[in-house]
C-alpha cells in the first residue's frame, strides 16, 4: 500500500518460501511481479495459483499479460484468449484486443476494443488500444481523439501518457513525446519507492527517443538514469549499444549488443543493430548473418535490407543482393542509391548492360545532388563505360570532400 513493491515481494517470498500454498499469497505476488516487470515470475506464480484454484479470471488475465510483456503473443493467444468465452468481460476484451495488436492483426483486436467500451465507455485501455490502430492506419485525427478521452477518462494512467508520447513519437514531434513520456514518468515517481514496469517502458522510449533524434547527451542522462532506477537490467546493455551505435563507437556497441544477446539471444531489434555494428568494423561476415535474421523478421525496415544487401556485395554475394534490391524496387523504390546499388549488384552476376541502364536512371533520379553521381561514375567505369563516366565527373559540381575521390576516378578514366 506503500508502494514498497520490493519489500512486499522479499517478505512474500520469505513466508511463501516455507511451504505455504496460500492462494491470495501467491496472487499477491504474482501481481507484484507483473507490476514490477518480472514478467518471467510472474508467469510463474500465475500458473501456480491457477493449479492450486482453478479457473480465476484476474490470474488468467495477469497471465495473459506476463507472457504479452515477454513479448509472447502467439502463447498468450492460444494459452489464455482462446478461453475467454463470449461475452467476455471487458478486461478479457481489453487483452485479446492488445494481444492481437501485438499479432498485428487489427480488425479482431478493433472487435475486442469495441466491445470493452459498449460495456464500459470510458475504459482508457481500450481507447488506447483503438488510438494505436488509428495510428497505424494513418487516421491521426482520429488516434488522437482516442488519447484524448483516455487522458479525460484517466488523467493519472502512465500507460495512457505513454501511448499519447508513442503517437508524437511516430509524427516525428520530438518535444510533444518527450513531454508526455516525461509526464510519465514523474507519476510513476510519485506513486511509489519500487520501480515499476511502467516506469520501465516510459524511460526506454525516452531514451530510444531521444537516439533516435540523435540527441545523445540527453540520451545518455536518461540511460543513466535508467540504470539507476534498473540496476544491471539487461535493457540498459540494449541502449548502452544504441547510445555507442549513435556515437560510432563501434566496438563499445558490439560488446554492449553482445552481452545483451547473451541474456535474449532471440532479440531481432538487438541482431540488427549488433549488425549494424560489425558492418562498420568490416566484419562483413558477423553483419551478414545478424542482419539476415533481422530481415527475416521484419525488423529494421528498408534500411536494413540495403545494408544487408550491401553486405552482400562486398561479400562478392551479387545474386543475393539482387534479390533483396529488386524486392525493393518492385515495392516503388526508385532513388538514386538503390538504382546504384541494383547496377553494381547487375554488373556481379555479369549482366552489363542491365547495369549500365540502372547507372542511368540513378542519375536521372539524382535530381537534388544527393551524392550518389560518384558512386554511379565509379560503377560505369567498372562496366567499361570510360567516357560516360568522364561526362559523368566533369559535369559534377564540386562538394565539399569528394574533390580527391572525383580527381581520382577521372584519372583512372582518362588513363582507360
């Protein structure tokens, strides 16, 4: 009642750890646990109170939620969801429709959420819940009346401030997420002694925010107190690399990436970006194989499938690439770079001439001189295109720090 979360956990432990099955004990923890963010012993104790006394909803429900916190949907689906029976309550409404957010299968979860709110119309999970699929399906307006009256519904939810600084987040409207994520935490700070899961999830997207904007003093005050808050949490291993990523630091974020894997070896944001980190080492052969897995998982995005692409064309791996490359381009990508990329990855497997067209249409699409004529010039005189690559050269105009590299390829051109 205090809010010492911590103490109440080692004294329930203490009493529990005597041989006691007293089932509102081991509620009690379990719902401890799950506030704290111990989601692994929270599964636990939820699973043991529902041996010891059967069917309780609140323990089904915490353990829906312990195995959504690790990041187990698909368990938590057919484990606990699939008995819920219709009609369910609207906290039962409220998880299958955040469980099936999490499958990324909205029009099911916009079902659930519909549901909680005819049963109860000011249910802020819910709102939150439907604000996240506006979002996603690009009705800003309409996730932002959802947040709206969730913070009306629920003025002191950390979960909602949360939501409503993921929602600024994702518009690129640094200051208004900060602010909210913020708020957050400040009422989490309020509540208690004990850190809480809450707490946990508003300071990693602050943080991850805050990188993400390359604001990297300020994302390092926030890591650091995030390990003050978490002590030796494994997450802050996760943000220490990001942070050492950001600042090009390159072997401080594999060591930071690798312990941190060591702990969740199935973590595929952490596979990318410890890719991202070997690349630049040119460990070319590490990169290949966590970004692989980082883009069969969908993780990382367009960025990630160029650099595993461009892995592969280091790695003398053209076919690979080409297959990567052309997947982006049959989704509607046509910049420069990637037109770039396809020529070198054509000119690989042999086929110049398919080459040389996509060298032209990089330079066709290069019309805000974003720096991609050089790598085009170099990659038509490889394919034996001495003089378009000459034409290519003297026409550019001179920018800052390619000089040198521009004075070189002409000389290798003329020479030709």
């Amino acid at each position: 009642a205090q809010g010492e979360y911590l103490a109440a956990v080692a004294e329930l432990k203490s009493a529990l750890s005597r041989g006691s099955d007293d089932v509102q004990a081991r509620i009690l923890l379990a719902d401890l646990s799950l506030q704290l963010g111990d989601y692994l012993s929270a599964e636990s104790e939820y699973s043991r109170v529902l041996s010891l006394a059967g069917d309780d909803e609140d323990a089904w429900l915490g353990l829906g939620r312990s195995l959504l916190g690790q990041g187990r949907p698909t368990e938590a689906l057919t484990r606990v969801v699939a008995r819920f029976e219709d009609p369910a309550t609207p906290a039962q409404n409220v998880l299958s429709g955040d469980t099936y957010v999490t499958l990324g299968n909205d029009e099911p979860a916009q079902l659930h959420y519909r549901k909680a709110l005819d049963a109860d119309s000011q249910n802020a999970e819910a709102l939150v819940g439907l604000a996240v699929i506006a979002r996603r399906a690009g009705r800003r307006d309409d996730a932002l009346g959802y947040l709206e009256q969730a913070r009306l519904a629920r003025p002191d939810s950390t979960q909602v401030w949360i939501a409503t600084g993921n929602f600024h987040a994702e518009q690129k409207d640094i200051e208004s997420a900060a602010a909210a994520f913020e708020r957050a935490i400040s009422q989490e700070h309020e509540r208690g002694t004990s850190p809480t899961a809450d707490l946990l999830v508003a300071r990693v997207n602050l943080a991850g925010l805050l990188l993400d904007a390359q604001q990297f003093d300020a994302a390092r005050r926030q890591i650091d107190a995030f390990d003050v808050d978490f002590p030796n949490h494994v997450l802050g291993r996760f943000l220490r690399g990001r942070l050492a990523l950001g600042l090009r630091d390159f072997p401080a974020a594999e060591n930071e990436l690798q312990r941190y894997l060591a702990r969740i070896p199935d973590d595929t944001r952490g596979q990318a970006i410890l890719g991202v980190a070997h690349f630049y080492q040119n460990h070319l052969l590490q990169a290949e194989m966590y970004l692989q897995q980082a883009v069969r998982a969908q993780v990382g995005g367009e960025a990630a499938r160029r650099l595993l692409a461009e892995t592969q064309l280091r790695l003398d791996k053209p076919n690979l690439a080409l297959e990567i490359l052309r997947r982006a381009e049959q989704e509607g990508a046509s910049d420069p770079h990637l037109m770039t990329m396809l020529g070198r990855a054509q000119a690989g497997v042999g086929n110049l001439d398919e080459a040389y067209a996509y060298y032209e249409r990089g330079l066709l699409a290069d019309v805000d001189g974003s720096g991609a004529a050089l790598s085009i010039a170099a990659g038509l005189l490889s394919i034996g295109r001495e003089s378009r690559a000459i034409e290519v050269l003297e026409g550019l105009p001179s920018a800052p720090g390619e000089g040198f590299r521009r004075e070189v390829l002409l000389i290798a051109a003329h020479l030709r």
